[in-house]
C-alpha cells in the first residue's frame, strides 16, 4: 500500500517527459486528472488501498501498454487487446486482471462525471473468464482446527495471524478492511474494534471484542518491543520482515497457502465470511439485517456466501409435509 503522499505523482519528472515523447500531437495524457481525481476520492473517504489498487493500474497502463491517453481508449477491440496483453506480460489470473479493470473503471467514472468524457470505455470491455468461481466449504470443526493450529505456535507472527483470524470470524470482516486497521482502532480499554468499509472509510461498524481482550494483551505487548517506521507506528497487522512495512493482499495468500498445506484443507479469503454468513443464515437472520453485516449492496452477492443445506428448506418441507398429513 503507498503512502499518500506518493499517490499524487505517477511518475517522477524525467519518466514523465520521456512518456510525454510518445504521446501523438493534440491528444489528452491519460494522467492529465490524476491528481483531480486523488483529492476528490479522498474527499469522498475512498480507502487508501482502494487508491492504491487504481493507482498502481493506472501506472502499469501507461508504462507497459500504448495506452497512454484517454483518446487511445476510445477504439474499443484495440482498448481490449492492451489490456489482454498487460493481463499475460504480467501474468495476472482472471480474479487480478477483473480487479483491476475493476479499479480503472473508477477513474473512468471520474473523468465522465467530471464531462471530460462522454462515455465509459471500460464498460464495454468484458471480464475475464474465472475458471473457478465456487468457494471452499468449511464448518466449524475445521475453524477450530484452524485456530488450534495457529495457538500451538507463539511467535510474534503467530500472534498476529491468530488475532487477524480471531477478528476475521467475529467481525466478518473483509481481509482489505483487516489489513487497514491502526491500532488506535481498538479503544482504550480494548473492548470494541472501529472497522471501516473499504470502499468508504466514512461507513463505520463498532463490534465488542471483550473475547479478544488476553489475545490482544499478548500481541500488543510484543510489537511494542520492536521498532517500527513513524509512518507506520499505528498499523495492527504488520510484516515482520522488511523492517515491519504493512501487509499486503499477497501476504494473506501465501499465509493461506501455507495454512492450506499443514492443515489439509482449503483455506482462502472468503471462506470464513462465507461460514459466517450460512451460520447467522441458519439462524433465521433476517436477510436484510445479513446483507448490512456482510457490507453488501445487493441481495443477490449475500446469497453467493450462503451455502447450500438442506437445513434452509426443512422448515419449507416440514410445513408442507404436515399440511398433506392433513389432508
């Protein structure tokens, strides 16, 4: 994640003017409103990693593709070619590559609300094709496993990924939202956790984490030994090595892979939000009460998480089986 302060410049003076010596007569750098666009999303309360996941597609566009102004994105096939190819130079799955089509996509919103463009090229290039959209199923005598696994271990790295853990199944939390949490997001008497949306960081939820109160005792106690960069005194989840730079979305996949491989079964971003959500499911949560949880716009992502059991059609089955009984 950068700073943000580096988030204003793209590139340094010199990069800039050899790019600008490839950019055809009259035509608009694709850069020309970054800076606009960085003030208003913060303005906006967008998340510094949301900034961070645009920014960092912006700049790969403009360094390794000829797309490097906003008219080049006007020829729809030629656009779609660009990014395909940025997709296998840089060896992007499916799930990165739509991420950040995802995140270019905001910018190009930006320009359009501001009247700079008449319309969004980016929605009319397609997604790529995910070759596997089903999540692990898991339950909760493999949470269990997991969270024993990750006890038996007392490192200070064990800790962290015990507590990020610990959070991740009592808040439902997303792994982005986790990643961005400063310490001073647990109150004084670490009793409640403020976790902020990631795609808004003004949409705020406090959660009780009385629970936690001994794991974050422990934890605490041991980063305070160590010495961290100022700018990043006040992160929870840090990385150990690299002199403690905050963590990354790549540290959480090999820290599932890793997971994955000693406990013999599938662990990734979801599967805990997804457990979560089929078991307050089960419980007859109300549906819209479960989408406000889970942070999600529509029903029909909600119903993604859930998984399939014939426990939700039983109390179905059981009211038309005694009204047959009667007849």
């Amino acid at each position: 994640m950068h700073k943000v302060s580096k988030l204003y410049e793209l590139f340094s003076e010199g990069e800039e003017l050899n790019i600008m010596s490839l950019i055809p007569e009259h035509q608009t750098p694709l850069w020309k409103y970054w800076k606009e666009f960085i003030m208003m999303s913060l303005e906006n309360k967008k998340s510094q990693i949301f900034l961070s996941w645009v920014y960092d597609m912006i700049k790969a566009i403009i360094r390794h593709t000829w797309l490097k102004t906003i008219e080049s994105f006007s020829d729809i096939p030629y656009l779609f070619d660009e990014l395909i190819k940025l997709k296998h130079n840089k060896n992007w799955s499916s799930v990165t590559y739509n991420t950040y089509r995802k995140n270019l996509n905001s910018y190009f919103l930006h320009l359009e609300r501001m009247k700079i463009i008449n319309d969004n090229p980016i929605k009319r290039i397609q997604k790529a094709k995910e070759a596997d959209k089903s999540q692990p199923i898991t339950n909760i005598e493999d949470i269990e496993k997991l969270l024993t696994f990750l006890k038996e271990w007392w490192t200070l790295e064990d800790r962290r990924d015990y507590l990020y853990f610990r959070l991740a199944i009592l808040t439902w939390a997303r792994p982005v939202e986790l990643l961005n949490l400063r310490i001073k997001s647990i109150s004084d008497d670490r009793k409640e956790i403020h976790i902020s949306w990631a795609k808004q960081n003004s949409k705020e939820r406090i959660y009780n984490i009385e629970s936690l109160s001994n794991v974050l005792t422990v934890y605490f106690k041991s980063v305070s030994k160590l010495w961290r960069a100022k700018e990043l005194s006040d992160y929870l989840f840090l990385s150990a090595w690299s002199r403690w730079q905050s963590l990354t979305s790549n540290w959480i996949n090999k820290l599932y892979q890793r997971l994955s491989k000693n406990l013999w079964f599938k662990i990734n971003t979801y599967m805990i939000r997804r457990y979560s959500a089929t078991a307050l499911y089960k419980s007859w949560l109300e549906p819209n009460s479960l989408m406000d949880f889970l942070w999600h716009t529509r029903w029909a992502t909600t119903k993604k998480y859930i998984q399939n059991s014939s426990d939700f059609t039983k109390k179905a089955t059981d009211i038309m089986s005694w009204i047959l009984n009667k007849s």
